[in-house]
C-alpha cells in the first residue's frame, strides 16, 4: 500500500484565529500544510517516513510549551522548527542555541511564511548536497 507524501508542513497552534489564516496562507504559498491544535496530534505526523520538511509551533496559550519543544527536537532538526514567540511565554534562549527558528511577536503573517520559505529552501539545498 503506497501512503500519500508527508506535508511541507505541520502546523501546531491552540489560536484559531492564528492557525486559520497561517494556514490558509502558506497553502496559497504552495505549501502542503496539515494544522492541528493538540500535540499529539502533530506528533502523529512527525513519524520516521511521514516527518514534513518543516514545523511550526505557535508557543500562544499551549499547555507545555518546553515539554513540547524538547520532545519535538527530538523528532525534527532544529534548523525545521520554526517557534513563534508569545509574549512572557517561555525563556527561549537554550533553543535559539540549539538551532531553533525563533519569530518574535508581534509577527505578521506574510513574515512567518516568508520563514517557512527560507527554512524550506535551506531543507531543499541540504538535501540536494546529501544526494
């Protein structure tokens, strides 16, 4: 049985009103994006095979954040892991060192798609020098 290709991205955001049009957007930007509020949700997508060439983990009102953000380094390279900022969430610092993506609020939309796109064209040339 042949399974579909994983997405270019897996988004995880408790907002609503953030993950709708970030969604939204980054699929008109042509990419493949399954969203999710829950992280055991995304987890079920970042399985060896199916993981998406990025993540990104809105950190606004998620139960968790550090847990989180330590299990799904485990999972993804963090140069993938693209973490928006909400104010007073986390200290952040220990994974801006280990290679995390930080975007800071306020953020527009077209900003963290324009990450998206960078992360995805750094993935996309790593891959090409691999091969």
């Amino acid at each position: 049985m042949h399974s579909p290709p994983p997405p270019d991205v897996v988004l995880l955001s408790v907002d609503r009103l953030t993950r709708a049009p970030l969604r939204a957007q980054l699929i008109e930007d042509g990419f493949e994006v399954i969203a999710t509020d829950a992280w055991p949700a995304m987890r079920q997508h970042l399985r060896p095979g199916t993981r998406p060439v990025l993540v990104i983990i809105d950190l606004h009102d998620l139960p968790e954040p550090l847990q989180i953000l330590n299990d799904v380094g485990v999972l993804m390279r963090p140069e993938r892991i693209i973490v928006l900022m909400a104010l007073g969430s986390v200290a952040i610092d220990a994974f801006e060192r280990r290679g995390y993506v930080i975007v800071h609020r306020p953020a527009s939309i077209g900003s963290i798609v324009e990450t998206a796109r960078a992360v995805r064209a750094r993935a996309s040339a790593s891959r090409r020098e691999r091969q």
